[in-house]
C-alpha cells in the first residue's frame, strides 16, 4: 500500500454548518519566569526583587473556526506559535485569554515517538498508551495484535523500550496514537519520522485517519501537503493570524513573506558589514 | 492496516471541552479534581502496576530493601540509642521498628510524588490528561512497598511474642489515615517541585528534622522528664499538633505498648486518629486547588 489516490476535498460551505473548533480572540501567555528550569534560589530573588513582569504572548487575538469535514492548515515560519495552537486545541494548555470551544474526541498526534515509558515493554507501552488515550481495556487488547504487527518490532515487543532504535520507538509511537478514530485529528509534523519505507507507511495512514475524521488542524512545513489535502490554511507570524483563506493563496503569501524576511535578513548583514555569504541561510 | 477503536468508544475522555480564560474558584476546581481521579481511576491503576513492574515492585526480591532497609536502620538507631546513649529500654527494637516502617514508606511516597509531574514532562506536553493521576499512582503504588515492609515486622514479632495482641487489627486504620495525609503532602509537593527544581533538597532535610521532632524513636510521655518541657507546657501541645505524633504513638500502642508506665499493646487514641483523619481531608482538598490551579501551567514550564 504505498500510492495512495486521494481525491481532492469538496469545498465546505461554512455557513450554518456546526463547528467542531471554535476559538475567540485567544491568547496564550508565557511567563518567563518560569519558563525557566527555575529554583527556590533563584526564584525568591525574581519574586522578591523587582516585580518585573516578563510576559510573552506566544499567541494573540486568534479567532478561528473549524467546520466538519474540513481539514485546516497552519503555516508560518518557525516559533510563530503554530504548535502552541494545537496544545491549546487539544486541551494540553488553557488559554490565558479568549476562549477555546471543541466539540468532538480530539486526538493529537503532536510530537511522535516518544513511547509512554523507556523502562516498560512495548507491549507494557501499548496498554499504557491506551490507558493515557482513555481507550477501554478490552478495546486495548483487541487493538494489541495488529499494532504490534503494524510497528514491525518483532520479538522486541516484549523487550522494555530502551532498547529500541530511534525508528522502532517511532513506529511503535506512530502505532499507538493512530490507534484511535478521533473526531478531530491534529497533526504537528507527523511525517517527519522514521526511514523511507515508514514514511510511506505511515503517510498513507495519516491520510486514511485525514478521511475518517470529521475536523483535521495539520501543522507542516510541507507545502505539498497544504494545497493537496488542505481545504483552508491560515498563516501564523508571531502568534497572530495574518491571514486565512484557499491554501494556495496563504501558502503563496507564506513564500512571499519568507522571501521578504530572508532579504531583510541578508540587507541588515550587509549594513553590519559583514559577509553575507556566512549569513545567507544554505 | 490497523483496524481502529473509534474514539467515541472510550468512556473516560470527554467528547467535548470548553476553555475560558480566568480563574476558577476553589470549590468548582475541587470539585474537578475529584473528577479527575474518578474518572480516570483506570489509568491510576495502569501507571501503579507499571511502576511496581518497572521496579519489580511485584516480587519479593524487587522489595528485597523493602525487607532489609528497616532492619539495617533500626540497626543503626539500637546501636546509637542503646550503647553510646546508654539508655535501656525493654523491646526497643519493636519499638523504634513500628515507627521507622511507617516513616519510610511515607518518605518514599512523598519523595516519588515530588518527581511524579516532573518526570512525565513529555507526555504532559503531548497528550491531555489531568495530571492529579500521576501523585495518586505514585503514592498508591508505595502501598505495596509498604506491605512488603510488614514481613520483617512479622519477623520481628516473633521474638516479641508477648506483644501480639488483637490490637494489631488497627494497623491498617492507622495506616489508612497515614494514606490520606500523604496523598495531601504528595499534591503539595507533585505540583510544587514544577516550578521549584530544587524542591527535592529542602525537602529531605525538612523530612529528616520531622522524623527527629517527631516521636518515633522516644515516646511522648519521655518528653515529660525533660526540663525545657516543665517548665513550658505548650511545647508539649505544639508537638502532639504534629501529625506523626498522633500516627506513632498510635502504632507505638498497638504494636509495642505503652512506655510510661511500661505495659502490653493497647487501644490507638482513636479519637486523635479521627481528627487526624478530618484534617488530612482538608488538606487534601487544599493539596487539590493548589494543584489544579498550578496544572495549566504544567505544560508551559516542563
């Protein structure tokens, strides 16, 4: 199973259809006083010292609005925000203003491949996980035949997890969150793991789950995957949605943006004096 | 390809959340939390048995120093007490035990609490789970060291004969107080040790001056030959306050008896043990808001 033909998604008519995310002027803060691995130590100065409040907004005023059957696209250049929406959407951080309104099973497959627990067994780890995902214990063991076939681990599946390559603890991650159906599917650069055979695997997987579930928010730096699966992309710079609309048009405004970046970039260099050819990014 | 559970066959994620900016008030996030726990009481069970398993907690070998770290330590405190003190005291060996037991289980459990959060940073970031699961599993799971550690009480008893009695059936209240306390100490410090890496080092020496304050290896009435208590009463209210003088002297009557004057195991102050029990459910509820009202920031700071 490695072409997979995926039709393109039919254009949704938003109105009057029921939302499956919803967010209202959203902002998420940081503080950076605890940002840090902090102390006792160190803290009682902080706090007792200046109150200098450091606040940063990794995200501000977001307001958007994901339909069923629609699958959103989040773009923009790295620390824009982007995987901070998705742990606010998945409920793993609550926002510091606005509001966040989801109706439906979220499942996030942020980050992959990082098993549950290096000292317990795989198959220790499947249960785990499907405890953590809050499947039911005989649906978990039911599912633990055909994920163990499905990450290939072979006799190592009852072997605890450290001892497994970087590839075998992705697949079996990858195994273990697709597990499940979701209503909403958020996805953060799940395709950037595991050798060429798995990807491919595990590409048409995610595709699959893409079709099964009702709301899909994929955050990539694959513009391919935009345009081709995507039937709205919004474009995130510095925690605000500059813009939102067809893929193709964010995307090019993306590239645009990028570009312009890329130029200022390489005109402050030359104003500094120096070599731009240290400076110029590849 | 993988066959799939359609996520709406699970029964312990809601379907549907709704986050607002602002605080909650400290009822409602109680109220939360006991949902939290109750909810997800089979992810509690999952994360114990996988501790027990990962320490190989679930045989007698993996409690191995479950057996041995009491016997060596009352070792330690019968040498020092008895020869370099040079005090005697008949059955010291019991007695100092019965204490030295419940201390450590209580020490271990709130020194795993305190890591519980922290060491799971990954997965907080990953998935959403309330988080209130990971002190419970924690100090659930020293219940079982804690059990293991009965065998060399056992051991014990048998030179100690005379000492057995039916009062021995009050163990597992006392310890069932013992329980709630800690759960309460263990949000306190699951949550704190978040923002405070460094929580771990003031915590073993606040621990290691409550055990030498508290009276397990004297009893309280030996306080009362001490000048510095005739002359101020109140200090010898301020320490009966301490919730592990009202737990040792507790298993100091029912498995050794009492000192002063010397006699068989008796009756635990039951009445102590029920204020005890009241208080440890206050602060329980206080460990909770502490707790909940730190959790959205867990995400941020791991």
């Amino acid at each position: 199973m490695t072409a997979v033909a995926v039709d393109e998604p039919p254009p949704i008519a938003r109105d009057g259809r029921p939302h499956a995310i919803r967010t209202e002027d959203l902002g998420v803060k940081y503080d950076l006083r605890f940002t840090k691995k902090t102390t006792i130590s160190r803290s009682l100065g902080d706090i007792l010292g200046r109150g200098s409040k450091k606040d940063f907004w990794a995200l501000k005023g977001v307001s958007l609005k994901v339909v069923h059957g629609e699958s959103l696209a989040v773009i923009g250049p790295n620390g824009a925000g982007k995987s901070t929406l998705l742990q606010v959407l998945a409920g793993i951080i609550k926002p510091s203003a606005g509001v966040v309104d989801v109706r439906g099973h979220v499942s996030g497959l942020l980050t992959l491949g990082a098993g549950f627990d290096t000292e317990l067994s795989g198959r220790d780890n499947i249960l785990l996980g499907g405890a953590f995902l809050g499947l039911d214990d005989h649906v978990t063991r039911e599912l633990m035949p055909s994920i163990v076939e499905y990450a290939d681990l072979g006799e190592f599946i009852d072997t605890p997890l450290k001892t497994y390559s970087s590839g075998m603890r992705a697949r079996l991650g990858f195994a273990i969150a697709t597990s499940v159906n979701p209503d909403i599917l958020l996805l953060d650069e799940v395709l950037a793991t595991g050798d060429a055979t798995f990807r491919e695997k595990s590409k048409a997987r995610v595709i699959e789950i893409v079709k099964a579930a009702k709301a899909v928010v994929l955050v990539t730096h694959d513009m391919s995957w935009v345009t081709e699966y995507c039937n709205r992309a919004i474009l995130i710079e510095h925690g605000r949605v500059v813009a939102e609309g067809e893929p193709a048009d964010v995307v090019e405004l993306h590239r645009v943006h990028t570009e312009e970046a890329k130029a200022a970039k390489l005109a402050a260099a030359k104003a500094a004096g120096l070599d731009s050819a240290v400076i110029a990014p590849r | 390809m993988i066959p799939y559970a359609a996520m709406s066959a699970t029964t312990e994620v809601p379907g549907a959340f709704r986050h607002a900016a602002g605080e909650q008030g400290p009822i409602s996030l109680v109220r939360e939390g006991i949902t939290d726990i109750r909810s997800r009481q089979r992810l509690v069970r999952y994360l114990t048995t996988a501790d027990m398993h990962k320490r190989g907690a679930d045989t007698l070998l993996g409690n191995i120093w479950w057996v041995l770290d009491p016997l060596l330590q009352m070792l330690v405190y019968l040498i020092f007490v008895t020869i370099i003190t040079n005090q005697q005291v008949p059955g010291y060996p019991l007695f100092i035990f019965a204490a030295i037991l419940p201390w450590k289980w209580f020490t271990a459990s709130v020194g795993d609490a305190a890591t519980s959060v922290v060491s799971q940073g990954n997965l907080i970031k990953q998935i959403a789970f309330p988080k209130l699961v990971l002190p419970v599993s924690a100090v659930t799971s020293g219940v079982v060291g804690f059990a293991f550690g009965l065998i060399p009480l056992l051991g014990l008893m048998v030179f100690f004969q005379d000492r057995i009695s039916p009062y021995l059936l009050f163990l597992p209240v006392i310890a069932a107080v013992q329980f709630v306390f800690t759960i309460g100490i263990a949000f306190l410090v699951a949550a704190g040790n978040v923002f405070f890496r460094d929580l771990g080092n003031v915590l073993r020496h606040v621990l290691r001056l409550w055990w030498f304050l508290s009276p397990g290896l004297y009893s309280l009435s030996k306080l009362d030959s001490l000048g510095i208590f005739q002359a101020h009463p109140a200090l010898k209210t301020i320490l009966m306050l301490n919730p592990f003088a009202v737990l040792f002297e507790a298993y100091h009557a029912v498995i050794y008896g009492t000192t002063n004057p010397p006699g068989p195991p008796t009756m635990p102050n039951l009445l102590s043990l029920g204020i005890l029990f009241v208080v440890s459910l206050f602060l329980i509820a206080f460990g909770t808001y502490v707790f909940k009202r730190l959790e959205p920031n867990f995400a941020k700071v791991l």
